[in-house]
C-alpha cells in the first residue's frame, strides 16, 4: 500500500503566474497531464528525456507557484530510497493545459490550389 505523507505545495487555491514557460515546462506539464496518479522526479525525467538539473529545479518552481504539490511515498514494500511524487494541483491542471495548448504548434496554412 502507498501512503502519501508530507504534502507541499499552495492550499489557499491559487496558482501564481510562471515568469517563464519554456519547452522544458511544458514537456513536464505534459508528463504531468497525462496521468492522474502522482508521478515520481526519475519517472518525469525519463518521460520528458530532460537532465535531472532541468527537471528537479522546474518542478520546484511549479510546487513553489502553487501548480504541484509533492509528498512523499512511503511504500513500504517497495525496496530503495523513498520517491518525492508530483501531482497537479486542480488550478496547476487548469494552467498546465492552457500552456500546453499555447506550446502546441499552430496548423500550417496550407493554400488552395488556384482555380
């Protein structure tokens, strides 16, 4: 059984704008989205391919924001080191998606064959 313990992260509802979104931040608001259980920093890391010194820092900054909370897993069953899980706060996931979709690339214009 995994029990979460120790939670960060912004309690009052709101999120505090990013000063700035780059591909890195939406490469790991995209890992983020994409599930609805926590995920832990190795697993983020190796979903988005970024270096450990790119990703553990973002998501401080986004815990710190208000957009992740992060507890601890305290598996006990599980052998190692415990794991620092992240997860989307419910005002992080309606900011994440609204970036994503800012980052996504726009459709090309495709002109119409002359008539």
């Amino acid at each position: 059984m995994v029990v979460l313990a120790d939670v960060k992260g912004s309690l009052d509802g709101g999120v505090e704008p990013l000063q700035r979104i780059g591909k890195a931040t939406v490469d790991v608001l995209e890992v983020l989205l994409g599930t609805d259980e926590p995920c832990w920093g190795l697993e983020i890391i190796k979903l988005t391919g970024r270096p450990s010194g790119s990703v553990y820092p973002l998501l401080d900054r986004l815990e710190r924001a208000g957009w992740v909370t992060s507890s601890w897993d305290d598996d006990a069953e599980r052998r190692g080191p415990r794991r620092r899980m992240y997860r989307l706060t419910a005002d992080g996931a309606a900011e994440a998606r609204r970036v994503v979709a800012r980052a996504a690339p726009a459709p090309r214009f495709v002109p119409r064959a002359a008539r």
